[in-house]
C-alpha cells in the first residue's frame, strides 16, 4: 500500500486541498452540522476555514491553543492553512464570544475554549497555561475605579517556574 500524496506531491494548491478535507470532513455530518450551527449562532458565516478550525478546536473539549499550536495541529491532520489564517479565524471567534483570549506578554497569547470565569496558571519553562477554579483565588479589595470606568473582570494569571526537582514552586 502507497502513502498518501502530499497537497505538493499530488500538484494542488492550498485552496483545493482545503476542498478535499472539507468532503472528507463532511462525511461524518454530525461534528460538522454542529460547528456550522456553533458559528452561525454566533454571527460568523461558516466558511472552510472556520468550520475545520472550529472542529479541531472544540472536539478535545476545555484547552488551550496559540495560534501557533493550532497551526501546528491542522498541519498534521493534513488540513493546508497558513498561520495568518488560523490567528484571524482565532481573533474572529474570540470576538464572537467563542474564546477567551489570554495575553501572557506582548509575544505570547492563548485562546481558552473555556469561556467562563477563572483563572491560569503559565508554567514558564514549558509555556503552558493551566485553568485555576475560581474559587481558589480570592481577591480582598481592587484599586479606587474611574467614575466613568466600570469592572468588567479581573484575571489573575500566577507565573511559575518548575524547581529542579521538577516540582512548581509557588
């Protein structure tokens, strides 16, 4: 038996190959159906992209992806996308409410399948972001709030580094 072509080796071009996993995709109608009324739930028209990030994105359950990450993992299920792609489809689902973006520094961000309420920690060294329940983190007073300012939410990130024992050190 012969492994299957690469989109190179079989002459097509991103655009076609993207068409080729989209009926692969929607033979098994149940996850697509789902992420098509998902999106159009959400305003965003279901388009190749968005369907096939939508389905990688949300079939593993609560996790975090960068854009990178998910790159990454649409590259190894064969799915052509450039990275540009995936982060506009990622910045348009976390402004449809279907992500929650978490800005570690100006160079590093996640996008959280889990919408609601809570917190993270990122372990440094392996750049990884791990939810906090929120009751775990309590916060005694905030600072004086603007008068024309109001509260839409407090998020607490804890840094941490691993020990050399490999335990975290908080």
């Amino acid at each position: 038996m012969h492994a299957p072509l690469s989109p190179e080796q079989a002459g097509l071009d991103m655009e076609q190959e993207l068409r080729l996993v989209w009926r692969r995709l929607k033979q098994d109608d149940t996850p697509w159906l789902d992420c098509c009324a998902m999106l159009r739930r959400h305003r965003l028209r279901p388009t190749r992209q968005r369907v096939v990030l939508a389905r990688l994105l949300f079939a593993k359950g609560h996790r975090h992806v960068t854009a990178a990450s998910l790159h990454d993992e649409a590259m190894q299920a064969r799915i052509p996308m450039s990275l540009a792609t995936v982060y506009n489809t990622l910045n348009n689902f976390t402004e449809a409410g279907l992500l929650r973006r978490i800005t570690i520094t100006s160079t590093i961000s996640f996008f959280d399948t889990n919408t609601s309420h809570h917190h993270h920690f990122f372990i440094e060294s392996e750049q990884a972001l791990h939810d906090i329940a929120p009751d775990d983190v309590h916060i005694a007073q905030l600072p004086q709030i603007p008068d024309d300012a109001s509260v839409e939410g407090v998020d607490v990130v804890v840094r941490l580094r691993r020990t050399p024992t490999g335990r975290v050190r908080r």
